[in-house]
C-alpha cells in the first residue's frame, strides 16, 4: 500500500521485493488526502508464494492449528473487558487481543492496562502502516549520555471533572473550570433526553482544556484500570472515573511525553517514554514509571541512544509481563517494570529487536545490520522478556519490512514493500503458515502510525484481530456510494483463504477490536443522524448484532472524534481523541478529548 506523506521509510526496502501472486491481497488506489496508506489486501496471490498457499513469502512450511490466541490491546493481550486489539498494545490494537486501542487481542482475561484502543479516523477509514521504527520526520537528534535525572514528578488527588490540572492556578481560573464542567454536564443531559429506546446514555464529557503546542500534542492511552480511565498530554498524566468523569488524580512529569506501551501490567503499573531536557534540546531517552490506580510515581531513570540510526529512530514500547522493552532501530533496552533493573540491552549477532507487541506473548521485529549499513533486512522472532533470549526466528524475505503486529498468539504480521502488503500467519513455533488472500477486496487498518508523531507501538491498530479460527479484516468502504458502508472479513489461519463476510449496518462502517468470549467485537462508526456503537459477531458471521448503541442525538459529537482511539470495556465505551490541536487556543481548549457512553 501507499505511504502517507513525510512518513515514508529509508528507500530500498529491506532486501529485494517479490511480486504478488495474483489472488492475494491488494493495494486499493491511491487514498485521497487525509487517508493514510492503505494496505491492499486483496491482491492476488500476495507477495510472497502463489495464490495457492498464500504468501508472499514461500510455502507454508507445516501449517499446523495453532493454540489458544492470546488478548491485548497493546501488545498481545487476551480477550479483556477492554477493547484491546488481538494483538499487543493498549494504544491499539494487537498481536493478541490489545485493550480498546489499535491491535486485536486474543482472548484472554481482561488486564488492567487493556481497555482495547483503537486510533484512526472515524469519518474516512484510513489505511494501515509502515515500518515503524524507521526514520524520524524532523532533523537529526544527537545522543548523548546522560546519568538519572533527579527530577521528580508531582502528583495532585482531585475531586474536579474539570479539565488536566496540575496545581495552582488563580481563582479566576478554578472558575472557569467550573463553568466548563458545569456546561459539559448540561450538554450530556441535553443529549440523552433526547434518547430513543435501546440507547445507551452519553456518561460524561471532557474538554482539552490546555493550550498545547503551535502544531498540537499528542495524546497517549488509554489504559482502563479498575473504575478509572487514564490519558496522557503533554506532560501531564490523568486519571478520571469512568462512570462520571471526575478527576481522581493528576500527575506532572519532569518534562514531555515522547512514547508509552499501549498496556499496562496486571496489576495496572506503566513505564512511560518522557524527554530529558527542555525545548529544542529535549530527548526522548528518560522513563517513568507509574501506579495508574493510584497516581503515584515509582521510579525514574535515563538510557543512552548511541548513534546516528538510534538518534533518528522513533521509540516503539510495549510490556510483556513484568517487562517494559524500549525499542529503536539498532536496538532494544529492557528494564523490569516493578524496580527498574536492567534486564538485557544489545544482544549478540547483528541482528537487533526494534519493537514488540505487548501482551503475555513476547513477539518482536527485529532488523539486521548489512554490509550496506541500511538495516534493511528484518526478522520476526519470539523472545523472552526477562532473559532476552531469542526462542524461534522466522526471517522476513527481502524487500519486506514489518510494520505492524495484529496479533502475536496465533502470530499475524502486517508486512509492507513500498505500495504492496501482505498480512502473514505464522505457526506458534514460529513456522509459515499461511498468507492472506483478499481476493477483489480494498482492506484498511487504523495504526499507531497514522496518529502520533513521537513513539509508535507496533501492536496498535483498529480494523483487525484474530482468534484460534480466523483473522477478521475491514474493508474499504466505497467512497462513490450514497451511504458507503464496509464489510469484516473472516479469513482462515490456514489458508489465508476468505471463510464469510459480514455487512456493517447500512451506511455505517464497522471495525474489528477483538475477540472476546468466543464472539467478534467491533466499533461501529457513528453517521449523520445514526449513532455509533459496539457490535458483535459469532464465529460463523451472519448479521452484526448491536452490544451497546451510542444515542443518536449524540451522532454529531462522535464524529467529532476524527483522530480517536476506542475503548470499551465492562459495557461502557469511551472514545478519546488522538491529537489535540486547533485553530487558535480557544479552539485547543474547547476540542472535545473525551466522551463516554454506557448504561
């Protein structure tokens, strides 16, 4: 598929490219502005072997079934309450099935840091990703090493729903944030006395409430612990509760976020990427733990990027168990999340991890030094995150890069080569199994990368999933259509081979999230005057059927949310956009961040 503008990785590829077998999955046309790639799983055959045993790459090598899929929506998660994609990663999305955010989840028991998110546009489904640890868009950043920083964050309990607040503040502007909350609430109330039977209420509201930066600020999280939702800006971390929107706690950072994992541990600690230093000499090479129950930090410290190809490349986290692995190019860092001990660093070989899908199964993309110094040949590999011992390797044909993980057990890779995809299954040892064949079928996926400009998770996307019987894709609605609706896809693990296509509700798009409790679980998108909502499906297909419907008169305010994640978990769901930027500062602080609906 295409890349989106100013995103677009070293030339050359990893290795030379091989053409797709016709049959397999596609690139749709070029996307119009405001997309962003778009896979094209439909092409024939895929890049790798024939249409036959699709795969770009060669034969199956023993297909064997492969076991029970792990949840997370993050990295590899387990089926939770949240809306964790079937893979890793709480920002989306999902070697297993990840909490609310991009990558599927498999089925597994809901995790604290879950709450399945899911970033992409809502109103124009845009594409799916590219290597993601490649080059950074802005200048070169200079590595330098650097001790613990002393700096310590500053915590401050509220009882406010009002916007982020760290503290301080005039009377005038307590005031202020009163009157805003107080209109907030009346908004909602507005909103669900106009609800029709069968609706769900719209819970809470929330403001951006801050003046960010000239070109905006990225947004981090959710995570989903317990009875509250956290989000991050800036450099400030919060915690509000899920069923009124009250502000339990408030976190300052020594300085700006720059990464986050997209889960959390079991028991709802995070280890999140911030910058050392300020303005044009701040980096992004400090991290800080923290307790998203409570609020309170745990410990800080620096590590130290070496080098030009380290320098450049983005920060790609995610937590398998008790550890937080900080990617980049050239290498990975792994600390144990409960102190902070340096588990591993560089391991032997020239061949170096860039980024793993969190979640209970450590899966990573790891990238491999030539003579030509491109890192341009990569692998996929099972790793133990304590020891950094590397179980199975299953090495990526040339020309093929990784880009995003939708699910680590069983193992989906999303595989990219200038404007052609493939979306490859491994067997559980790490083995060919299978490569998607999407027939006539334009796909889509919502990444991590089409959101956030600083750390990218690679198990963050909407749009895909997968179980032990399938993986589900979305398609590409028909933009030429009065009321363009899509389809989820149902493909076999073994064959890569479509089993049966399901219809979104009419003039509606909906987007797989995970699977959970042996049924698929998608967002529907919100239209004109038609309420959103999260559907569900059975293994065998057939008609979606509504889990929670948005209210209608709640349409306009979804669609809002163009650049959001979704989260749900425990019946409610919570969207949260992805970026907030606006016009002028009045447009910043007013853009809605946050709604929530439930019962």
């Amino acid at each position: 598929m295409t890349q989106p503008p100013g995103q677009q990785p070293p030339q050359g590829g990893f290795g030379a490219p091989y053409d797709p077998p016709p049959g397999s999955v596609r690139p749709s046309s070029p996307p119009p502005p405001g997309y962003g790639s778009v896979p094209p799983p439909g092409q024939a055959a895929g890049p790798y072997g024939t249409p036959v045993q699709p795969g770009p790459y060669d034969a199956p090598t023993q297909p064997g079934p492969y076991g029970v899929q792990q949840p997370g929506p993050y990295g590899v998660q387990q089926p939770g309450p949240y809306d964790a994609p079937t893979q890793p990663g709480p920002y989306g999305y999902q070697a297993q099935p990840q909490p609310g955010y991009g990558y599927q989840q498999q089925q597994q028991p809901p995790q604290p840091g879950g709450g399945g998110f899911f970033r992409g546009r809502r109103g124009t489904v845009i594409g799916a990703v590219l290597a993601v640890v490649l080059l950074a868009g802005s200048g070169i950043w200079l590595a330098t090493s650097r001790g613990d920083d002393e700096s310590k964050p500053t915590a401050k309990a509220s009882a406010d729903p009002g916007p982020d607040s760290t503290g301080g503040g005039t009377d005038g502007k307590a005031k202020d944030q009163d009157q805003d909350t107080h209109d907030l609430r009346a908004e909602a109330d507005a909103l669900n006395a106009k609800r029709r039977p069968g609706e769900a209420k719209v819970l809470w509201l929330q403001e951006g409430g801050v003046d960010v930066p000239r070109n905006g600020s990225d947004v981090y999280g959710p995570w989903i612990v317990g009875d509250t939702i956290v989000k991050a800006m800036l450099h400030t971390l919060s915690g509000y509760s899920v069923t009124d929107g009250r502000q339990k706690w408030s976190l300052r950072m020594p300085s700006n976020l720059c990464a986050a994992p997209s889960q959390a541990t079991a028991d709802g600690k995070i280890v999140l990427g911030i910058k050392s230093g300020h303005g044009d000499q701040a980096f992004c090479d400090a991290l800080q733990m923290v307790d998203l129950t409570t609020g309170k930090a745990g410990w800080h410290k620096t590590y130290e990027r070496q080098g030009a190809w380290d320098g450049l490349s983005h920060v790609a986290m995610a937590i398998n168990g008790d550890t937080v692995t900080v990617g980049r190019t050239t290498r990975t860092d792994a600390f144990r999340v409960s102190d902070g001990k340096v588990l591993w660093g560089e391991l032997p070989g020239n061949c170096q991890p860039f980024g793993f899908a969190s979640g209970p199964v450590a899966i990573a993309a790891t990238s491999c030094q030539t003579a030509a110094d491109d890192h341009k040949e990569q692998q996929v590999q099972r790793i133990d995150p304590v020891t950094g011992k590397v179980q199975w390797t299953y090495k990526v044909k040339k020309g093929w890069q990784v880009a995003q993980f939708y699910s680590a057990s069983p193992p989906v890779v999303s595989l990219k080569q200038d404007d052609k995809w493939a979306i490859l299954v491994l067997n559980e040892n790490g083995t060919y199994r299978s490569q998607l064949v999407g027939g006539t079928e334009d796909y889509v996926t919502e990444c991590d990368e089409e959101l956030l400009t600083d750390g990218r998770s690679l198990d963050n996307c909407l749009g895909v999933t997968a179980d032990d019987r399938a993986v589900y894709l979305a398609t590409k609605p028909d933009p030429a259509a009065r009321r363009p609706a899509n389809k989820v896809v149902a493909f076999d693990l073994n064959t890569g081979r479509t089993k049966w296509k399901a219809a979104a509700p009419a003039g509606q798009t909906m987007m797989p999230m995970r699977v959970e409790g042996g049924r698929l679980l998608m967002y529907v998108a919100a239209e004109k005057n038609k309420g959103g909502g999260i559907a569900s499906l059975p293994p065998t297909g057939g008609t979606p059927q509504m889990v929670l419907r948005h209210p209608a008169a709640a349409a306009a305010v979804e669609r809002d949310f163009s650049l959001s994640r979704v989260a749900y978990a425990n019946g409610r769901c919570f969207l949260v956009q992805a970026r907030i930027s606006g016009i002028d500062d009045e447009a910043e602080k007013s853009m809605r961040s946050i709604v929530g609906f439930g019962s």
